[in-house]
C-alpha cells in the first residue's frame, strides 16, 4: 500500500460526499464540505479512529471488506472503487466472490425512500447498508460487526430482530434462507468469507446444521410482519423483497397503507429515530 495516498484518496472522496444524499442530517457548522470522519465510520461501519488512522497512514493494511465498505459509503463509481482496492495494495474483488457493490442507481433509490425502511443486503444475507428509517425501526446496525452483520447469522446464532413470529413463520423463515445461502455457495464457491460463514454456522447452530444436511429448499416471499418496537409497540407492516436486475442485491423494504393508523405510527418511528441519531 502506499504510504499516504489511500488515505488522500479516502479524504478527497468523503469530501464530495453530500451529507443529506447519504441519509444524514445537514445542520450544524461544517469545516469540511462533505462527510465528517464520523459520518464515513458510521456509513462504513467502521470505527472513527480506524478511519483517521487510514487517513493518516497511520494504518497501512484496510482488508478488502473495509475496503468494500468505504467504496459503498463514498459512493464511488465502478473505476474509483478499482482504483481504491489498488491503492489499498489488493485486487479488486472478481466474479467468484459475492458482490458487495452498490450500483449509483440503487444509491439514487434508497436517497428517495428517506421516509421508508429500507435496506440493501448481498446474496448471503450480509447487510450492506440500511437507511435511518430503517435503522429506526429495526435497530442501528452500525455498531454490527462480523458475522452480526449477517441475516443467517443473527437467525440462528445470533440476537436476532424486532420481527414476531410464530413457530411455522419462523421455520419457513429458516428453510429460506439456508436454501437462499445454499444457493449463493454454488454460485460463488471460491468466496473464502462465505466458506467460513457456512462453517461457523454449522458449528454455531444444530439447527441451521440439520437443515444445511437435509438440501431444505425455500423460498421468500411478500409477507405482513409485526415488528415489536421498544418506543412504538407492535406495528404490522408489509415486507417486500426486491431485486435489482442484473445483480444479486436484496433490497428489503417495509411500507404501511397510506391513510392507515399503521403508517402514523410507522411515521412515528422514523422521527424518533431521527431524532436519537442527531
């Protein structure tokens, strides 16, 4: 890597960035024209001294997830990303590997859905950026780390999520997704993190081991959820899994009936979360 000029580049590019078309707030003196430090780690999901350290060159071995993840939260276009990885001193990610780019498109979508909870997860089920709204309703998942940041992971292993259900949604809920990430390890079967996540997964949970075994198939489909919020109470929402053609991105997106009791509440949720995050 070398020395200063990723972390020039990280500052060049987070200077660009507009606050408000990343889902933050815009109040307040600013020195810099673009993210402060603390916006990137929270974007990121990296902590603020990481960060300054890179910037500084005074941490001089980002992994490729870092990497990966200050690539999505600059907003970089396909050869600026190629470009950051070369910095960094590492080949970019190729096609054996679960994509965890964000196309400007899918940026310039969730920037129009600021009132809706959306969030942006790859083919394993790894969260790749959630917007404020739904941060507010599900939990802030920008102090995740590892394998938290994983669907399956938090299903079976893990602390798992604000969503009720009842024993037959939660096994359909498990039969998809471990069908979903069988499927993601025959399409991308050098993917070293995958790999690993599969096997702790075996290890973590006899669940998710009898099922992997077994060949489940499953599939997600639209569904009504009711989601426990710890401000709000129950709110019972309609969940849409989207896809966007020519990648293998799944865009969550929760949304109430206009006019509906549901949708003040859900309105509810959001303000409150801006409101903390501030």
């Amino acid at each position: 890597m070398a020395s200063g000029e990723f972390g020039n580049a990280v500052r060049r590019f987070r200077d660009r960035v507009n606050p408000e078309s990343a889902g933050l707030p815009a109040g307040g003196h600013r020195r810099a024209p673009g993210l402060r430090r603390e916006e990137l780690a929270l974007l990121a999901g990296i902590s603020v001294d990481y960060v300054t350290r890179l910037e500084q060159g005074r941490a001089t071995s980002p992994s490729g997830q870092v990497v990966e993840a200050l690539a999505r939260a600059l907003r970089l276009s396909p050869p600026e990303r190629v470009h950051l990885f070369r910095l960094a001193g590492l080949v970019p990610p190729g096609p054996e590997t679960v994509p965890a780019y964000l196309t400007p498109s899918v940026h310039r979508l969730l920037d129009r859905m600021t009132g809706t909870p959306v969030a942006v997860y790859d083919a394993a089920w790894t969260l790749l950026l959630a917007n404020p709204a739904y941060a507010a309703l599900m939990g802030d998942p920008s102090t995740w780390r590892g394998n938290e940041r994983n669907g399956v992971w938090r299903t079976f292993a893990g602390a798992g999520n604000r969503v009720r259900q009842s024993p037959e949604e939660r096994r359909a809920l498990e039969a998809a997704l471990v069908s979903d990430l069988r499927t993601a390890a025959t399409r991308y079967p050098a993917d070293p993190r995958l790999r690993r996540l599969i096997a702790e997964l075996r290890t973590a949970s006899t669940r998710f081991a009898e099922l992997w075994d077994s060949g489940t198939v499953g599939h997600h489909v639209s569904a009504r959820k009711t989601i426990d919020h710890p401000r709000v109470g129950p709110l019972t929402l309609d969940c849409d899994i989207l896809t966007a053609a020519g990648t293998d991105l799944r865009i969550m997106v929760y949304t109430a009936e206009p006019g509906t009791e549901e949708a003040e509440r859900l309105a509810l949720v959001t303000v409150l979360g801006t409101q903390e995050l501030i």
